[in-house]
C-alpha cells in the first residue's frame, strides 16, 4: 500500500511539474531571462582575473645543541606566523622590490600621478595575494590572483623565493649576534693569552725560576680551574644577556609592559627559591674548584637539587606573571615572555655561581700572599697563562657549538607545487555563472508556476472535491475562453447596463461548435443526467451554484442546447428573477415571463382575474418564447415585482412545475444561490432533482459546504456536481483524456 501510495505521489509530482512547464512557459521563460540577464552583463562587463598558486611544507628539525632564545615552537604556532607573515604588507613590499623593470611596467598604471611605483605594486600584490594551510600538514598553499595570467605566475613564484631568503634572515638573527659576541671574546683572550705567555717567559730567564713545589702548585692549578670557571660563568652570562636583549628587542613597541611585569620576579617565595639557588651555586663551585669527577654522587646530587629549584622559580615566575592580569591573544608574545623568563632565572643562577667563585679565588689569592715574592710573581704568571689557554680554548668549543646551532635552526623549506601560467580566467567563471543563472531561473520560474498552480481559491482534485462533498462529479466543463480578468469585469458592467440588448449567444458552444471541448463537456453531462433518470424517471431540474458568477447561468443554456439537439423538448425556466440572465443569453425579452405567469395565476392579488394555463400563456401573451436554438422554449425572469408579491405567487410554482411536465421532456429552472437567496431553498422540494455548479478557479470550501448544508436540510435531491472553468491544460488534462 506504501508503495502504491508513493507512485501515485510521484507520479503526481511528475504530473505537477509536467504541467507547469506546459502551462506556465511564458512564465519560466521571463524567470530565465531575469536570472540570465544581469549573468550575462557580469560575465562580459567584469574584468578577467587570473590565479596562479604554488605550495610548500616547512620540515623543522630537532632541537639544537645550544640551548638559545629560537627553541622550536608548536606546529601551529609556527604555521600561523608564516600565513601571516605571507599575508602582510611588508612581505608584498619585498616582492615588489624583487620584481624585475619589465614585470613592474605590466601592472596598472597608479591612479595618482608620482605614486611610487613599487609601493603601488606592493598594494595590487597584498590585495590579489592569499595564503592558508592545508587540513592536518605542513603545507601552505599560496594563491595570487591578478589581471594578468603570466604576471600572476611570476608572483606567485617569487613569493617562494621571497619567503625562503626572509626565513633564513630572520631565523639566524639570534645565532649571527651570539656567535659574534663569542669571536669577539674569542680575539681578546687570544691576545692575552699571548701576552701571558711572552710574560711568563720573560720572568723566568730574568730570575732563573722555572717551577713552583706541589702544594703551591696545587693551590694554583685550583685557582686556575676556579679562574677558567669564573670566566666561563662570565661569559655565558654575557651571551643569556644578549639573548634575553634579542627577547626584549623582539617584544618592543608590542607588550613591554608585559615584559617588564612577567620578568619581575618579587614574592616572598621566589626570593627564597633564589636565596637557595645561589647556596647552591656556592657549594657546586667549590666542587668544581676541588676537583670532584662529574660522576661524583655529591656533585650529581647538588646537580639535582639546582635543576629542582631552577623548575620552582621559573613556575613561580609563571606564577606572578599570571597574576599580573595581563593578557595578551598572541601566543608568540607568550612564548617569548616565557623565553625571558628562563633566562632571568639562568643570569641570577650565574651570577650566583660568580660571587661563590670570587669568594674561593680570594681564599686562594690569600695564600699565595703569604709566598715568597718571586714565587708569588711566577705563581700570578703561570695562573694568567693557564687561565687564558683555557678560556680560549672554551671558546673555540662553543663558537663551534654556535655555527652548528645556526645551521639547523635554518628551516628545511621544500617546494611542492611551483605556479603555472593560468589559461583560463577564475573570475568571472562563465560557464558556472551561466549554470548557476539557469539553475536560479529554472528553480525561480517553477516555484512562481507552482504557486500560481496551488494558489489559494483553486480546486485541489476532483477525487478531493467527491470525498468532501460527497458528491458525484458529472462533468468537467472548461474554461470556454480566455480573457483577461479586466475585460471580463469591463463585460460584465456592459451586460449589466445594457440587459436584454446584449447578445451572449457565442456562449452557447454546445450549439455553436459541439466538437470542441467544451461542447462536449457538455454534452457529457446531458448524458450523465439521461443515465440518471433526466428526461424519464426526473423531468425538472433545478441547477444552482454556491456563489454567483460560477457558471451556472452558461452551464443550464448548453445543456438545454445539448438536449434540443438530441430532439428533446427542452424549456428553461429563469427563477433568477434578481439578475436575470437566460433572456440576455438566448436573445429574447425578460418580460413577460415567470414573475408575471405566477401572478396572473394567483391572480394578481386579486379575484378578479381568470388564471390562465401554460399553454395560454404562451400563446397571445408571449410569456414562453421559442429560441435560435431548435427545441429550445424560455419562460424569462418576468418584471420585477416586490417581495409580498412573489412570497403569494411563488406557492403557485409546483401547480405550475406539474402542468409544464406534461408538454415538456425537460425541465432546467435557473436559481441563484442558496447562501444568498431564500427563494432556492423553496424550489428544492419542488423539483425532482439538483445538480450545483462549482467554479474551479475560486473554490470555497467554506461556502460549498455551506451551500451542501442548506440543499440537504430543504430535502433537496442532488444529484451531482458540475467542475466548471477547469483548466484542460493543467491539473485535469487527465479526467479530459479519460473522458473525451
């Protein structure tokens, strides 16, 4: 059942659609040309842009041998940064200096006159220039977009080059600057190490002393070692100074502020941390100084114990800089600001190693004071030499350390995709607007024929309208012309004021042209009617409607046409006496006519007039007239006459529907609507039958069940329902194929 009631729904869809593209071509077609045209207009006014794109992965190595300001930060981070970089102005600048003469000269003039050239290209590149990461990777896909396809290309290539020379700038700054502050120290303990040397010679031939007994040479290999070490603190203090100075640099003119509150290590906790920080140095000092093996269980044990407090200051420096309440969105700040912290605590940490040096090198200096003074000179001279010797060597080691750091800290940047020169243009995409615009008409045009199709008013179905009403639908009656609503209601002023001199014949289709669709419509429900006993088992019939203007008035003077083409004798009876019609439709004159019949039958409110029969009537008076049409006799509306008159003539009506029966096969009497006219409800039981016209193209259901209503509790027999003005092109073109 689900399935049958699916295919029926889709075939309804498809019918829908079908029909709307029938029925409704004149509205897609404006739609299409509406959606197409200002599509159209883009794609031939819009200036062509190309665009060029290139890709490349950052593969960042490990971290280095020297521990320095430029640690690696996290992925994304430095992802961001170099999207960023890519996407500023001062990276379109650099292209724009790069650029050859002859690339320049292609791009648009500048609009002011003497606007610096570069700068001007650098705006066309930074506005067409566009970069972002590919999902869950490395890399960074760079587009450029400009007028000019081999120029975009040429751009988008340059940039490659652009990035990779300012990553290897920037990133070996730091390295460059320290590596210079160890040359220099490198070139002033060389000369004093040859100075020492040329001393230490020159004192030993002038006073023929050449060595030292053991505990002096003891105590001076210890200050040597203390000497060497106090140095080496010095300068690597002097090199954390430089970096956290590169920090700072980096951080000025951004969040100095933050800097200085974040470094600012004051708690009562910190100080402490420090205070033992530098006892520790103290006592790892003299350990150096006395010689203790690394491996010695004390010295890894003091060892420890600084690694542990230098973790607790640099937490509670985080600490204090968290509780300063300054915020900052830009996580490289933060990363940096977390850099200076680290080396604060690593220039206090020196500084303390420095004093417990100092302090051990004075306990030394006092003992050899108490030497002989030749001893004491030849002890100073050997202590200035080894202390040299050894700290250039330390230097060496370390600005090879150096060269080594700023080696890898170069990024590994590989080119995956270079740019090629674009054949076709990326904006306007012609063909994808075109579609796009056909798309939006198609979908615009059937959604406007759609809604003209449902709108409110029409009728839904004829099984619908049979389920609601319970009624059975005997014809299906089209629309006999089309007309413009305005000429229709210009008409129907005309028809009104004119009356009687009007002529509607051309209605009659059913006798006019019986072939078309109409007319055999019509004659459909003359036969539907025959099958139900019209013409033998009924004789009068009472057609009504449920508001005026459905049709009703047409819909009785075709089928009397139908009837009297089928040698029937056919009388139609105008009980319309408010807004007549049948006399403007068949020609004749309203008066006399039912109203004065009925009148003279009941006398005319009086007794002294004879009551004349139908055959009377229709004969010297004229009441009933024949028509153009063969077969056909009209008994009109009649004058007009007061409502106390047509109240005492109107019982006089079954007497007459009788009499009439005997001379006529058929019997159509026209009424208005029940909703609006009493007198319908009246004539109900009078006839033998009802059949009520429904104007499709403004269907009330409201009213129609109104109407059903009032026809049932005045005993009215309905016999059926007539669907006029149905489209034959739309929802019903089915019921036409299946009837005619």
């Amino acid at each position: 059942m689900n399935d049958t009631l699916r295919e029926r729904e889709s075939k309804q869809i498809h019918s829908t659609l079908g029909r709307i593209f029938l029925r409704r071509k004149t509205i897609l077609a404006l739609c299409l040309l509406g959606a197409l045209g200002p599509v159209i207009y883009y794609n031939q006014t819009t200036v062509p842009v190309y665009e060029s794109s290139t890709s490349l992965v950052f593969e960042e190595f490990g971290s280095s041998v020297v521990k320095d300001v430029y640690s690696a930060p996290s992925s994304e981070m430095l992802l961001f940064n170099r999207i960023e970089e890519i996407k500023s102005r001062a990276f379109a600048e650099e292209i724009a200096a790069t650029l050859p003469d002859r690339l320049k000269a292609r791009f648009p003039k500048p609009a002011q006159p003497g606007m610096d050239v570069t700068q001007h290209v650098a705006d066309i590149v930074n506005k067409g220039m566009t970069a972002a990461p590919l999902r869950n990777s490395n890399i960074v896909r760079i587009r450029v977009r400009l007028n000019d396809p081999e120029l975009c290309a040429a751009v988008a290539n340059l940039s490659l080059d652009v990035l990779r020379s300012r990553n290897y700038r920037v990133r070996t700054e730091g390295a460059a600057d320290l590596r210079k502050f160890i040359e220099e120290q490198l070139a002033r303990f060389r000369d004093q190490l040859q100075l020492s040397e040329r001393n230490l010679q020159s004192f030993k031939e002038r006073n023929s002393i050449t060595s030292l007994d053991n505990e002096s040479m003891e105590v001076l290999k210890r200050m040597t070692d203390a000497e060497v070490l106090l140095n080496t603190t010095r300068a690597d203090r002097g090199a954390s100074q430089q970096k956290r100075a590169a920090v700072e640099t980096t951080l000025t003119g951004q969040r100095s502020e933050l800097v200085s509150a974040m470094t600012n290590i004051a708690s009562p906790s910190a100080q402490r941390l420090k205070e033992r920080l530098v006892s520790l140095q103290e006592q790892y000092a003299q350990l150096d100084v006395q010689g203790y093996p690394a491996e010695h269980p004390q010295r890894i044990r003091l060892q420890q114990e600084l690694e542990q407090t230098r973790t607790a200051l640099a937490e509670e420096a985080q600490k204090v800089a968290q509780g300063s309440h300054i915020g900052d969105p830009f996580a490289q700040i933060e990363r940096r600001v977390d850099q200076s912290i680290s080396l604060e605590i690593d220039i206090k940490s020196m500084e303390a190693r420095e004093t417990a040096l100092k302090k051990t090198l004075g306990e030394y200096r006092g003992f050899l004071a108490r030497l002989p003074a030749q001893e004491v000179q030849l002890a100073r001279l050997v202590l200035d030499r080894d202390v040299n010797a050894k700290i250039y060597t330390s230097l060496l080691e370390r600005r090879e350390e150096v060269r080594i750091s700023e080696a890898k800290h170069i990024p590994n940047t590989r080119v995956i995709d270079r740019a090629h020169t674009p054949k076709n243009p990326a904006k306007p995409r012609k063909t994808m607007n075109l579609m796009l615009g056909t798309l939006v008409g198609l979908i615009a045009g059937t959604g406007l024929g759609f809604l003209l199709e449902n709108r409110a008013g029409k009728l839904g179905s004829m099984q619908d309208f049979e389920r609601e009403t319970g009624w059975t639908v005997l014809a299906l009656v089209p629309e006999l012309e089309r007309t413009a609503p305005w000429r229709r209601w210009m008409r129907r002023i005309a028809e009104e004021r004119l009356g009687a001199k009007s002529n509607r014949s051309a209605t009659l289709v059913s006798h006019r042209d019986p072939e078309s669709a109409a007319g055999e419509a019509f004659f459909m429900l003359r036969t539907r009617l025959e099958l139900l006993g019209l013409g033998t088992k009924y004789r009068s019939i009472l057609i009504t409607s449920s508001w005026p203007r459905d049709g009703k008035s047409t819909t009785i003077s075709n089928l009397a046409a139908t009837f009297g083409a089928a040698g029937r004798a056919a009388l139609v009876v105008d009980a319309e006496l408010r807004r007549p019609t049948m006399h403007t439709i068949f020609g004749a004159h309203k008066a006399p006519g039912l109203s004065d019949l009925l009148l003279a039958r009941n006398g005319d409110g009086g007794k002294h007039e004879a009551t004349p029969t139908a055959a009377e009537a229709s004969g010297d008076n004229g009441m009933f007239q024949s028509t153009q049409v063969e077969g056909i006799t009209l008994l009109a509306s009649g004058k007009r006459i007061r409502e106390p008159q047509w109240e005492a003539a109107r019982v006089k009506m079954r007497e007459l529907l009788v009499e009439l029966e005997e001379q006529y096969d058929v019997i159509l009497v026209d009424s208005a609507s029940p909703i609006l006219v009493h007198d319908t409800l009246a004539l109900c039981g009078m006839v033998d039958a009802v059949v009520v016209i429904v104007d499709a193209q403004s269907y009330d259901e409201d009213r129609l069940m109104e109407t059903k209503r009032l026809l049932e509790s005045a005993g009215a027999n309905i016999v059926g329902a007539v669907l006029n003005r149905v489209d034959p092109g739309g929802r019903y073109s089915y019921y036409y194929h299946h009837y005619y």
